[in-house]
C-alpha cells in the first residue's frame, strides 16, 4: 500500500494530538517528532508536484502504448485522465495505465523487441524521476 497525502497528514495528526505517557518522553519523543516533521515535509512536496507528475506520467504511458498499440495489438482505448484533477482520481486511472505498460513490456521482452525495451526502461526512469521526493540534508553536515 502506498500511504496517500490525507493519510500521511491523517497519521502524523494522530500520532501528535495526545501527549504519550511519561515513559515516552525525551529521546523518544524527540525521534518521534523527527519521523512526522519529515513525513509532513514529503507530504508537502507530494501535494505540491503530485497532480502534475501523474498527468505526466500518465500522457507518456498512453503515448508509449500508443506507438506499440498496432505492433502488438493492443485494445488502444485507455482512460483519460479525470475531469476532477484529485491525486485519487489520477492514480486510478494511473493505475489502470500502468497495468497496460507491464502487459506491454512483457510482450516486448517475450519478443526480444531491445529498441522498445530501452523506451519502456527509459520511461520507467523518468517516471521515478517526476514523483522523486527530496530529502532534507542530515542535520550538521
């Protein structure tokens, strides 16, 4: 399960809206408020950059089909993206594109297609690349 942004920030609440016993406090405490400042942060940069990474990710997945689609027969109708422009309602359709990709990139590595097979890897870095999420440097260095 991959955590969404409501769920993260859902969490990071929970975990904060109670002080814990006396037992938890110091170090404990201290990691603890460690953990959900840098969830709270990657929450802010997904929320900031995760629409637009999908819509990305989703237009170069149905063009790579796309390209395929008459090579390898494929059905070709794949979802639009959504009206509503919500990180759910993408990652459904996203979901349901990626399904396709794997489809493909397997029929491509079962006929040894190397040409499409370093598109599709190549994709497949760059959609890492678009939902990178960066991490703040270590505290002192």
């Amino acid at each position: 399960m991959t955590p969404s942004v409501p769920d993260i920030l859902v969490g990071n609440f929970l975990c904060m809206a109670e002080p814990g016993p006396p037992e938890q406090q110091g170090e404990f405490m201290a990691g603890k408020v460690a953990v959900v400042a840098l969830l709270s942060l990657l929450a802010a940069q997904e929320a900031e950059r995760g629409a637009a990474a999908r819509v990305t990710e989703n237009a170069a997945i149905r063009e790579i089909l796309a390209e395929a689609a008459a090579d390898y027969g494929l059905e070709g109708s794949w979802p639009a993206d959504p009206v509503e422009l919500t990180i759910g309602a993408l990652d459904r359709v996203n979901a349901a594109l990626r399904l396709a990709l794997i489809g493909l990139h397997e029929a491509v590595e079962a006929r040894g297609d190397e040409a499409r097979h370093t598109r599709v890897l190549r994709l497949y870095a760059q959609m890492a690349e678009w939902r990178r999420l960066d991490l703040p440097p270590l505290p002192g260095r």
